[in-house]
C-alpha cells in the first residue's frame, strides 16, 4: 500500500500546490531526524548520515522547479530530473506525456517514487541510479536535464558538471533551479569548461502557501 512507510522511518502526505491549479499528493519523510541503515547502504552509496534524509523532504527548490515544467516546452526531447529526491518535476511531465526519466543516488527514492505515483494515480515513470560520483553506464544521453536545490556541497560542482557533461547530448539543455546557495560560481565555471553557455533569472516569486522565496534558475545550453 502506498501510504505505509519503509521499516524505520515515519513519513507524513501532504498536498503539494503546483502551477496550473495543479495538487500533487505526495508521502514524504516526517522530517529531517529520519535515519535508518542498518545495512549499511549510506555507505554504501557516499551518504553521509545528515545528509540521508534530504532526499526525502519537500524543498521550495523543488516546487519551483515543478511550477516550471508545467509550463515549460517539452517536444520530443529525452529529459532527464538529476538529484530527483521526491521527483515533483519528474512527476509533473510525466503527466504531460514528456519523456522523462527520475535519477537519485539515494536507495530509497525508487520507493517514494512509486508510492507517489500510486496516490497520484500515475502510471509507471522511468528511474535510474544516478550517482554524479561514480559511472552510470545504463543511463545514457538526454536533450534536457533538470534539477533544483543541487548545490549545497562545496564539492559538487566539479562532479556534477562532469556528469552532466557525459549524459547531455551534444546539443543540450540544462535548467536548475538554485537558492542561492554559494557554489553556484564554481559549478558555472565548470560548466562553461563544458562548453555551456549561462543565462540567469532571478525568482522572488513567493510559493504557492505564501512562504517567500529568492533564488535563481541558471540555464545552461550548448550546441546551439
């Protein structure tokens, strides 16, 4: 059933508001005290134990994100959510019919993922490991690649960067939605090292419950 949680962790659904008059329901994670590995698959997979839980959480990055790819032109593209968490993108151009695949490096996303799908009463979306550390050779190549909230260490950027680079398609897009946060010149740089070209756009827009929010979505191209 899809309301039940994993063994270990309490979890809570709530309704997510989304551009378009849009509700997804969605089970998350009750907060962000929610720890559980006793098989050791943190480790396993390069997760620190306070950042385990992150995946699992809401974030305003995220519904930024999804208010985004309500609207956003989609075509024929392969489009690709890097760092998906709770995947609310994914699941919003899944219900427009876009070719998308779901990618976390975190063991439980799947899982979410297809509880969410079940109370949102959506069938199947595509997911794949996606591990910016590590090679994902299943994974492919897409036309647009997605994320939000993606850079919070202040080692991803040259990571990231690379794994964009091998699973965008030589005439590419990428769209992130970032708070602000204070890696965001070191991964522009590497981007640009990449061949990507940067235009920004401020958001001050507040979320849909009111809360303010300020960051910026940072659109990458090449190929053009």
């Amino acid at each position: 059933m899809p309301h039940l949680a994993p063994l270990g962790y309490q979890v809570k659904t709530q309704d997510i508001a989304v551009a378009g008059g849009l509700n997804l329901n969605i089970r998350s994670l009750l907060d962000i005290q929610q720890y559980f590995d006793p098989e050791g698959e943190a480790e396993d997979a390069g997760i620190s134990a306070a950042s385990w839980p992150l995946f699992g959480l809401v974030w305003p990055s995220a519904q930024k994100l999804a208010d985004l790819m309500q609207a956003y032109t989609l075509g024929e593209r392969r489009i690709l959510e890097i760092g998906c968490g709770l995947a609310l993108a994914s699941m919003v151009v899944h219900r427009r019919h876009g070719d998308i695949t779901a990618s976390d490096c975190h063991p439980l996303t799947e899982t979410f993922l297809n509880a969410n799908l079940q109370l949102n009463t959506l069938p199947a979306l595509k997911y794949s490991t996606g591990n910016w550390d590590r090679a994902n050779p299943e994974l492919g190549q897409f036309d647009l690649i997605i994320g939000s909230d993606i850079l919070y260490e202040r080692n991803q950027p040259a990571a990231l960067a690379l794994f964009i680079d091998l699973h965008a398609a030589a005439r590419a897009e990428v769209l992130i939605i970032d708070p602000n946060r204070g890696n965001r010149s070191a991964f522009n740089r590497q981007m640009a090292g990449h061949g990507f070209q940067l235009d920004e756009t401020l958001i001050n827009t507040p979320l849909h419950d009111g809360s303010a929010y300020k960051g910026r979505l940072l659109r990458y191209r090449r190929g053009d």
